[in-house]
C-alpha cells in the first residue's frame, strides 16, 4: 500500500508553511499567495551533529580572531566593483535583481569575459537560454575568452558536478528561480526550491572559494520574487533602477557585508551591452538649460558627489484635490516641503499641480536635497530663472530653517570642477568652509527658506 505523499501550503511572498490553506497569509498578509507543495520526506543524512565535527573550530576568544583583508579579484567593471566594495571576494555570494531587460544578463557576461580574461575560469550557467543565445549575446558584447565556460542547466546536482569538473573561480547562475533540486518535489520557483537551492549554492561556494553571481527575478510592484529569506541567505543584494527603456541605469547595494551599502554604480546602456559612466555628473548635466523651475542639487552617494538637474512644474489646476508627481524623491517628502512653502513663504501652491523629476531618471533620498527642491518648485510657481551656474543644497526643517549637511566641502568642489560659480549653502557649513578657498566659487549662506529664494531667485541681473 502506497503513503500518501505529505503536502503543505506555502505563502509563495514569505515562506510561511501551515498544513491548511489560507485565502490571506497570518504572516505577511498578502492574499492568495499560499500553494499546496509536496514537502520532501527524504532525511537530512548531514544534519545531525557527529562527534569530531565540533571540535574542528572550536570557539576561541575574539582577540585571537585573524583581521586580514579578504582577497578581492576585479570584475573589469569599475562602477560594479564600487559597489561590491572594491572587488568580488571569493566565496562570497551575490544577488542582483531587476526588472526584465535592464541588463542584468548582459553586465554578468562582460564581467565574466574581463575576469576570464585575466586569467580566472568562469563558468556561466544558463537556465533560461540556451548556449547558443548566450554565445551570439557575446559576440554583441565582445565577451569571448578562453577560460570562459557556458552551460544550459537547472538541475543543481548536475551543476555541482560541473563545478567539480571545471572548477571556476567565478560561478554565474543565471537565474535562481529556475535552478531545482530533485529530492524537492515542488516545482522550480517555488519557496521550498528557491530557499534550497541558494542554501546549497551558498555551501558549494564557500567549500570552493568560488565567487557567486546569482540573479533573480522581481515583481510587478519591483520586490525580489520568491522568500525574503532569500535575502538573508546572501552576502550582498544588489538591485538595478531604472526603465528597460531609459538610457541610463544605476546599480544599488541594499545589502553588503563586505562594503557600504551607500555606493551606487552608473551604466549607461548601448548597443554593446551596458558601459560604465565614471563622470556622471557631466553626463547628466550635458543638455541642462537654463529656465524657470530648473535646479542643480549636488548629492552624495557614497564616497561620489554626483551633481543632478532637478526639474519642477507647478501649474495651476481648477481640479481638486491638486496633484503631486514625482519619480525623483519620495511624494511624502515632496507633500512636507510643499506645506513649508505654504506657511513660512506664503505660496499659495494648494490648488496648482506639481510634477518634480530628475535627469537621467536618478533617485534622491538624502535630506540635503531639500532646498534645492523647495527653489525650484517656488521658481516654476513664480516664472523666475534661478542664478546661472548655482548649485544648491541643505535640508529643510518644519519652521522653515535651513540646516547643515555632511561632507558640504565635497559637493561644493565637483561643481566647481564643472563650471559651477556660485552655491547656495546653510548657514552653518559656510562658517565651516570660512577658511577653505575653492577657486571661482562664490558661497551664498542662507539661515531660512526665506533668504535661500531671495539669494537663488535675484529679482534682476544687478543682484548677481
């Protein structure tokens, strides 16, 4: 008599496992996300602990911990290696989400043609192409190498065989969601296999001191698909921003831990494939103009000062209530400034709509973006040109002062490298910069949201 094989709903956003289904997952709330999986009876023959095992790294105090740094091998990618943190360390391994076609296929296979080039194997590992549609993408790209190794796979232990066999230093599984195990009955993609999968990918890499790309898929609403868990398990998260259809993309670290998580990295997307962008600032700025609503905000990512033309509308609208658009910054953030213009300016903005982007599609999180915003939303609404070749930043408060931010001495010198004469600053950092002389750059110090309009927006050419 055959046993009935032991099934289990899994929420599919999650991992929460219950032997019922539910409409809406008791975890993570979301709705019919729970799938009936076949739940493995096979035993871990490795989990039990055996005598010997324990005594192989026994705990030791941590002043006897060795601090050497870890080996870093370069991915021929200076803007990728930024944001790992100097390099791929190996053993290490890395997820790299985006939506479909914003080039993540395309930047692995020019990185795995630069480290194969240096002398590395690379094994590249398929699971939703062929070997043949990977080989004509890198004729396109110029990613053909000796040590370079292709393969169609998504049985994991037949990839584990590979790896034995050709034992790469730098392993690429393109993509986790379509990897399976065989003694995990449900099916590629799914919770049970995805968690699984990454766990043994995890120990094949740190076995072998394989560096490991994995990419992976994201949602509609722009999450990784398949269990956060997924997230945890990795050492380093990177997400790609930006429309398969603009022109430019900005790699993200969400998560390192062998770097800052504040770097970002610049490609600009051609007909070879994705190519780095080491001076973003004077790409960004190449076709700015100067009109009504256009402002520079000199931000920080990272270590890199990076200068971003912001551009705001306000128009007025007889529909109610007025709408509030943006891509650049978070809407709430924009709806708080807009309340401070409101009642410390007196800009009756309540009943006109207002649109705010940003050059090249590039996002601003950080609070010294602030004024810069606030100047040129109040441009836009007056039809006044802001100063020509100013720059400006700080952070706003709710009563309407204007606050210091980090690192002011570094935003202030990139504009100058660019031809930027003039910057409109908090008050604070320009007595912090009284005795740093940077050549052609005239401060204008501003205590309030008030006197920062008054020095951005000259009522005529005499004030300048």
């Amino acid at each position: 008599m055959k046993s009935k094989r032991k099934t289990m709903f899994v929420c599919q956003k999650c991992g929460y496992d219950s032997a019922k289904w539910f409409g809406k997952c008791p975890s993570c709330g979301e709705w019919n996300t729970m799938v009936e999986e076949v739940v493995s009876t096979a035993k871990d023959k490795g989990g039990a602990v055996r005598s010997g095992l324990t005594d192989a790294h026994p705990p030791r105090p941590i002043g006897d911990v060795t601090t050497l740094d870890y080996p870093r091998f370069q991915t021929g990618s200076d803007e990728l290696d930024r944001v790992l943190g100097g390099g791929m360390i190996p053993g290490s391994m890395v997820l790299i989400a985006g939506d479909p076609g914003v080039g993540k296929s395309s930047l692995m296979l020019r990185a795995c043609a630069a480290v194969a080039r240096g002398g590395r194997r690379v094994l590249y590992v398929t699971g939703e192409e062929s070997t043949r549609q990977v080989r004509m993408r890198a004729d396109r790209l110029d990613a053909i190498a000796d040590n370079l190794y292709v393969v169609s796979e998504t049985n994991l232990d037949t990839i584990a065989v590979h790896v034995e066999n050709v034992k790469p230093e730098l392993l690429i599984i393109d993509s986790i969601q379509t990897i399976f195990r065989p003694d995990i009955e449900s099916a590629a993609g799914s919770v049970s296999q995805v968690r699984e999968s990454s766990v043994e990918l995890l120990r094949i890499a740190k076995t072998h001191g394989i560096g490991l790309f994995v990419v992976g898929h994201v949602t509609k609403d722009g999450t990784l698909a398949g269990p956060r868990v997924l997230e945890h398990i990795v050492d380093t998260v990177l997400f790609f921003e930006g429309e398969k259809n603009a022109e430019y993309r900005v790699l993200r670290a969400v998560k390192n831990r062998f770097g800052s998580t504040n770097e970002i990295g610049l490609f600009e997307m051609r007909d070879t494939g994705l190519v780095d962008v080491p001076d973003a600032s004077k790409l960004f700025l190449s076709e700015r103009g100067a009109d009504a609503g256009t402002v520079i905000i000199p931000t920080v990512e990272g270590t890199r000062p990076l200068l971003v033309e912001v551009q705001a509308l306000v128009a007025s609208t007889p529909f109610q209530p007025a709408r509030r658009t943006t891509d650049a910054v978070d809407v709430k953030r924009l709806q708080l400034l807009l309340a401070v213009l409101e009642k410390r300016v007196k800009l009756p903005m309540g009943s006109c709509d207002v649109y705010v982007k940003a050059a090249g599609g590039i996002k601003i999180d950080e609070p010294a973006a602030d004024l810069g915003l606030c100047i040129a939303m109040a441009s836009s609404f007056a039809s006044r040109v802001p100063r020509d070749k100013m720059i400006v930043f700080g952070e706003v408060g709710l009563s309407g002062e204007v606050r210091a931010v980090s690192q002011a001495e570094q935003r202030i010198r990139e504009a100058a490298r660019l031809g930027f004469t003039s910057a409109v600053l908090p008050e604070k950092n320009a007595r912090q910069l009284a005795d740093v002389r940077i050549k052609g750059m005239k401060l204008y110090p501003a205590a309030t949201i008030v006197d920062a309009l008054k020095l951005a927006l000259p009522r005529d050419k005499s004030s300048e």
